[in-house]
C-alpha cells in the first residue's frame, strides 16, 4: 500500500488527467487481468483495465457497422448477465 505522501504527490501530479479508481474484486478477476497484461505487454492490472476498456469501445464502434460484431456483444452480455454472480464482485 502506498504512503500518504505518495498518493498525494501522484494525486498532484494526474488531477487534470487521472482518477484513482480502486476496486474490490474477486480472485480471478485480478488473474484474468494479469493474464491480459502478460499476453499483451502491457504495465500491470491497471494498465490491463484500461485496454480492456479500449477494446470495448473499440468493439461497440465496430458494432455500429458490423452485424456479426454486434451479434457477438448481444451474446456476450447476455451471458454475463445470467451468470452475473459468477462473473461479477
């Protein structure tokens, strides 16, 4: 955990540009983001967070002009939410 000075002092440093965003999730949530890092070379847990969050929009775009695509979303999202105690903290 970091100190206070050092949360203060990145606070100083990103708040035009950043948020802190912690969050409690469940073990293979923090496995599958680490899985996502290493697979992608990317920074870490949060570094994976945030490309996750990029392919999503990317894949909504797509969406907007693929059917297939947009199939694919529907089905997805209508799995999470029947297993959303599975999936979701």
């Amino acid at each position: 955990m970091a100190t206070n000075s050092s949360q203060n002092k990145w606070r100083a440093k990103n708040k035009l540009v950043k948020r802190q965003l912690n969050v409690m999730a469940k073990s293979h949530v923090h496995d599958h983001l680490q899985r996502l890092a290493d697979d992608f070379r990317l920074r870490g847990k949060g570094e994976a967070v945030s490309f996750a969050t990029f392919v999503t929009r990317a894949l909504l775009q797509r969406a907007d002009y693929n059917d297939d695509v947009a199939q694919m979303l529907e089905d997805l999202a209508e799995a999470y939410h029947r297993d959303r105690d599975i999936h979701s903290n």
